[in-house]
C-alpha cells in the first residue's frame, strides 16, 4: 500500500528483455537502508514492483509483458526519470490518499499549460473511467496523489504546484505523453457494492 505522496525520483539505466521477463534497472535513491530489501514493493510510476534483490545504488525489477502492456512502463528508455515511493510502514502518515499501486488505464496529455503561478494539466481517458472520478476527488497520477477538477466525459484536469514539480517527474512531460492512472478505490469499491445491491433490488 502506497500514499501517492512521491518520496523521490530515479532514472532508467534499462530495460531489457530477458530470459523469463522484462528487467527494469534504475538508480536508487533511498540510501537509508529502509524499504529496499529482497522483496520489498516500490511503486515507480505509481506501479507496485518488487525488489529482486537488496537495492544498492542500483535497484532491479523484474516485468511481466502484461505490465508494459497496462502501464506506462513499456516505454521507458536510458535516462527516463521515474516517480518513486516506497511501501507505507503500518505507523507511517497518509499525506495523501490510499493507492494499491495498480494502475487501471493509461491516460495522455491533452493541455499541460502555465496558468497564472501554477501548472494546468489535462488528462484524457477512455470515456466509461469518468464515473470514478468527482471534482476534488483524488487520482494517482505516475503515483502522485493528485485533487481532480474539471471532469468531463474523456478527461479531466489537475492543478501543479512548484513543490510537485520539483519532488516528482511532471515537469518533464509533454503533451502526447502517457500518464500511468489509479482511481480511487473506494470509489471502486462503491461500484460493486453499489451494482450489488440493484441487481438484488431488481431480483
């Protein structure tokens, strides 16, 4: 379990296929010791990956093809900047929202503008995931735990501060780009509860 509150970034040294999977290799950054050890989940890029071996400088991943396919992490090249958080400890703050790390669709940039002090940015996604979204709802976007505004039917709209720009990877995208998107799960959650309950209504 993540918070979306992006701790750091890293940078791609590659990702190659290999024998029984894809290996993502990328600079860590989280020299403390905590978090990195065999096993341990990562998000990068808002996606939960695990750790095949301690991490030193280096950290290694493995993929599954499903991955590159479902995410925005096919493609990755040498030197890409990647959002990276470590798993929430069981006493650790939720600055953000609750974010599982897996990412239900990508979406790309429609509008990423200056507007006044902050950033405007406008994502555009397949038309049925706008039922998860409500204005000042929350979104993880590349992981980061952002407040959602202007919904329409294929997109909506987030607002960047110059914090976020400088702690994650946002300030280098481009219209074009794909962005990794996790809804919200309790809004998920709703749905199916939600369905549940008309289907036993209509019974």
């Amino acid at each position: 379990m993540f918070t979306g509150i992006v701790e750091d970034v890293g940078q791609v040294i590659s990702l190659k296929e290999k024998e029984n999977a894809w290996e993502l290799r990328i600079t860590n950054p989280f020299q403390d010791g905590s978090g990195i050890e065999p096993g341990a989940s990562i998000s990068v890029n808002g996606c939960c990956l695990t750790l095949c071996e301690e991490a030193t400088d280096i950290a290694r991943f493995e993929l599954l093809e499903e991955t590159l396919r479902k995410t925005n992490l096919g493609e990755l090249t040498e030197g890409k900047i990647v959002n990276l958080e470590r798993a929430l400890p069981a006493d650790g703050r939720l600055g953000g929202h609750f974010v599982s790390g897996h990412v239900d669709t990508c979406g790309v940039i429609k509008v990423f503008e200056e507007q006044g002090k902050n950033l405007y940015l406008q994502v555009g996604i397949p038309p049925d995931s706008s039922r998860y979204l409500v204005d000042k709802g929350s979104i993880a976007v590349n992981g980061c735990s952002l407040t959602v505004c202007d919904v329409l039917e294929d997109s909506f709209a987030v607002w960047l501060i110059p914090h976020t720009l400088t702690k994650t990877n946002l300030a280098k995208l481009i219209t074009g780009d794909s962005l990794n998107l996790e809804f919200d799960m309790l809004a998920k959650y709703v749905e199916k509860l939600a369905g549940s309950a008309v289907n036993k209504f209509q019974q």
